[in-house]
C-alpha cells in the first residue's frame, strides 16, 4: 500500500506540473526545433518539458522522504548533472562530445560520492572504467531511443516496474515508485497524439536513473548467487532492447559511411514505422517485447536456469533487431540479383545461339 500511495503522489504532481508547463510553454519558447533530418519521427513542434517534472518529482520525495528514506547523495549530484545536461542540450544544441562530457561527469559524480559499481572481483580500476562505460551507453542508448511519442516513457515504465521483484529491499525503491507514476501521468500526454516530449532533460535524467538502477539490481540480494559474468548477461537481457537498437544502429551507420554520432531516423522505432505501423503500434511493441524480456529474465533467475532463458533472450532479440534495420537493404540486394538472372541467364544462351 505505500508503494501505491508514493505512485500516486508521482503521478498527481508530474500531471499538475505538466499541465502547467503546458500553459506557458510556448510563452517561454520550450519547443523543439522541429528539425527533420533529427531522430524524431515526428518533426512538429512541440513543448519539450516533460522531463522537468521527473527532476521535480526526485526533489519532493528527497525533501518529504517518505517512510524515512533517504535519496543518496551520489544518485541526486548525478541526477541533477544529468538533467542540467539535457536541459542545456535542449537549449542550445550542445555538440556530441559536450553531452558526452556532461555523461562522464554525473556518473564520476555519482561513483565519487559512493555510488555502487559495476564491480568485478579483485579488478578495481576495471569495475570503475567498466560502470562510467556503463552510464554512458545507457544515457546515449534512452536519448537515442527518444524518438517517437511514448517510446522511451513505456520503455523506462516497464523496466522500472522490474524494482518490485528486483529491488524490494532498496533504499530508492521508492523513489523508482514515484517515478513509476511520474512516468505514469507523462505517457498520458505523450501517447500518441502527443502533445509534448520529454525532450533530452528527461531522457538524459531517465538514463541515469536507469544505469544508475542497474548497479543497484547488480548488487541485489535477487542476484546474489550469479558470478559477474552472469550479472551481465543479466543485465545485456533486460535491456536487449537498448542494447540491440544501438548497437545495430551504429553497425548500420558504419558499414554505410555514416557517422553514428550524428542523429537520424534509422532506429528500431522509425523501422518499424517505415512498415506501416501506427506509432501508437510501434509504442504497443516496444513495451511488449521490454516486458517479454523482463518476464523471461525473471523466470531465468526464479527457476536458477543457468542464464539459458537470458542468452535466448539476447539471441532473439539481437537477431530480430538486426534483420529489421537491414531489412531494406537485403531486400535491395535480393531485388537486384532478382533482376541480373534473367539477364545473366540470356547472355549466356546468346553465344550457343
């Protein structure tokens, strides 16, 4: 019952404030740019504060502290650097490499004011160079991943929904409630038809509290039992769907002569769209296939598999993921050699003619 109170109390407040931000929104000029050649599939403007009531939901429940907890120093330096990141990329269209910037510093913020590691036996410095490698993927893999209404809210509702049977016991489990619900009352307004996004100020603020989530799932009493190497099979499975758009995309871009640090609409989302989905179909199968690979991860480690149900789960996904972003250009290839045959065919009967 708490925990379904401090879900209310996240959705009540994100909702008021996003209805306000709303009203003065295009007062205060916080559009997007509505820039076309950008990752997001839809280029209308539209207010992008969405996140800025997450950030106000992670203060209310650091100043009430609910039930007594404490919001660690290490997760509000980092997540306020994270935010104020995204919120100056908003502003001003910071370059790549200053986001980057920003990236390192929340997460050397957040380990130096004693954030768990990714750690990994007897190699300190590795499990530290290992953890700042994995809030960067993770911040870069949401951002990128923020590209059409409702995808990169239902994709964080669902994995944070994990901290039930993840994280029961965590100091922050209740602030991973009340996020529930901010994102709860964000995805009201930004299903489609949205009327605003979250722009990077949320989608950098949600990576972070999703990396920094998953240090704490590593550290969890649920996996206490597996070896580092099967705490990250663990966590490759539960966010496969990050994993393997981004490492496709990049994959992609590279084969074709294209920088994968510049944005496009290349993503598992816009692949999907480019079949004729509605994007609220595509948002349905993104939170579908995240709560899938949640479910089988579940039953992984429930059932002690021996991380099989997590190495079909990357399989799958991995493999599923990679035929739809190069499904254009196997189909150009096959449609090509389709052509060449007959010809090929008929130049070869031409001389015994």
């Amino acid at each position: 019952m708490k925990s379904i109170g401090i879900i209310l109390f996240g959705f009540i407040s994100a909702w008021a404030w996003n209805e306000i931000f709303l009203r003065f929104a295009r007062r205060l000029g916080a559009l997007s740019q509505g820039i076309s050649h950008q990752r997001r599939w839809d280029s209308r403007r539209k207010p992008i504060i969405g996140g800025i009531a997450f950030f106000i939901v992670l203060l209310g429940i650091a100043a009430w502290r609910p039930m007594g907890i404490e919001i660690s120093r290490a997760f509000i330096a980092g997540g306020a650097i994270a935010f104020l990141t995204g919120l100056a990329d908003d502003a001003f269209v910071s370059l790549p490499y200053m986001k980057l910037l920003g990236q390192l510093t929340a997460a050397g913020a957040c380990i130096l004011l004693g954030g768990n590691l990714l750690s990994i036996p007897s190699m300190p410095l590795l499990s530290v160079f290992f953890t700042l490698f994995w809030y960067v993927a993770v911040m870069n893999a949401l951002n990128m991943m923020d590209n059409m209404d409702g995808i990169a809210g239902s994709l964080s509702l669902v994995l944070l929904l994990n901290s039930f049977w993840l994280l029961p016991q965590s100091a922050h489990f209740y602030l991973y409630c009340g996020l529930i619900g901010a994102l709860g009352a964000f995805l009201l307004r930004n299903w489609h038809p949205s009327h605003l996004y979250m722009g990077d100020n949320g989608s950098q603020f949600l990576g972070f509290t999703l990396a920094y989530w998953g240090t704490e799932v590593w550290h969890s009493p649920t996996l206490f039992s597996l070896s580092a190497w099967e705490k990250v099979l663990f966590l490759v499975a539960i966010f496969a769907l990050l994993a393997g758009d981004t490492f496709w995309v990049i994959l992609v871009r590279l084969w074709e002569g294209r920088s994968p640090f510049h944005g496009g609409t290349d993503h598992l989302t816009h692949c999907l769209a480019r079949l004729h989905l509605p994007a609220s179909a595509v948002a349905g199968i993104i939170a579908g296939s995240q709560g899938i690979a949640s479910l089988l991860a579940f039953l992984d480690v429930k059932y002690q598999l021996e991380s099989l149900l997590l190495i079909a789960v990357i399989a799958f996904m991995g493999i599923s993921i990679g035929f739809i972003h190069f499904r254009p250009s196997l189909l150009a290839l096959l449609e090509k050699k389709l052509y060449t045959f007959p010809h090929q065919i008929k130049e070869l009967e031409e001389p015994m003619g």
